[in-house]
C-alpha cells in the first residue's frame, strides 16, 4: 500500500495566505461606546415593538401544519427580546465589545434561527414591519461586532 501523499510546504503555505488574506480583507468597525450603546437601546425597543406585534397574531391551528414552528418562531422572539435587554444593560454600565461579544453572539444566532422559522410560517405585514425595524438596528450593530458582518435581508418564503 502506498504511503499517504503529505502536501508540499509551499502548497500549504499558499493555502493559509490565501485564507488570511481573504479573511484580513474584513475589518471591524472602530468602537464607539455611545454610538453601539445607543443603537442597543433601540433595539430593545424594536425588539419590544416586536414581540408585542408578533404575540398579537392569531395562533395556527395544528391542521395548518405551521403551528410548531410557530411555537419555536415564538420562543425566539422572546430570546432574541432578551438578549436585546441584555445587550443594552451591559452597555449602559460601560461594558466593551469583549464584554458583550458573547451576548451579540447568542443574540445573532436566534435572529439567524428566527429568520428561517418565519420562512415558514405566515405573519401579517405588522409584524413583517416591526422585524424590518429590529433588522435596521441590527445591520447598523453588526459591523462592531462582527467583521465580516452580512447585512441581514427580509425573510422570504
């Protein structure tokens, strides 16, 4: 049996250049304590707007096969208003962007989730403006945080 072929040095070398490069492209935007505070706290307040707008809605019934994830879209509102809270709390008592990175994270990751939970499920127009308003916050948000930060765009079917 042959011997399992190990790449080259300049191959690998090439390889990790490559990755740097395109990863030292994306930069974080400068931190600016009462800027990135302020945009929190509207976020907790488009988050409120809506997870009130989102609770008002009609539930499912089980036989429109959308009553589940109704319930998983439900609970990320309500995580994703949390961590808002959060996010906004720390901040205003001075917190860095070390300190609440870990909150930004779980933050994003319900908003991703919720994102393909409202694929599927059917929500009024009320409730399509209130998350365009939270998206708004969270795109101007990102860039502090994440440096190769993707604006996030509406959830379409």
């Amino acid at each position: 049996m042959p011997a399992p072929r190990i790449a080259s040095v300049p191959a690998v070398f090439a390889f990790a250049l490559a990755l740097s490069a395109s990863t030292a492209s994306a930069e974080l935007a400068p931190w600016d304590q009462a800027k990135v505070t302020g945009l929190a706290k509207q976020l907790v307040e488009t988050t409120q707007d809506l997870y009130d707008t989102f609770y008002k809605q009609p539930t499912p019934t089980a036989a429109s096969m959308q009553s589940r994830t109704y319930y998983q879209l439900k609970q990320k509102v309500r995580g994703i208003r949390m961590n808002a809270r959060n996010l906004a709390n720390d901040l205003k008592k001075g917190a860095d962007r070390e300190g609440t990175l870990p909150i930004y994270d779980s933050l994003m990751q319900l908003v991703r989730s919720a994102r393909e939970d409202a694929r599927k499920v059917f929500t009024s127009a009320d409730v399509a403006e209130k998350a365009a308003a939270a998206r708004a916050v969270l795109n101007q948000l990102g860039p502090y945080y994440d440096p190769g930060f993707e604006t996030l765009q509406p959830a379409t079917p």
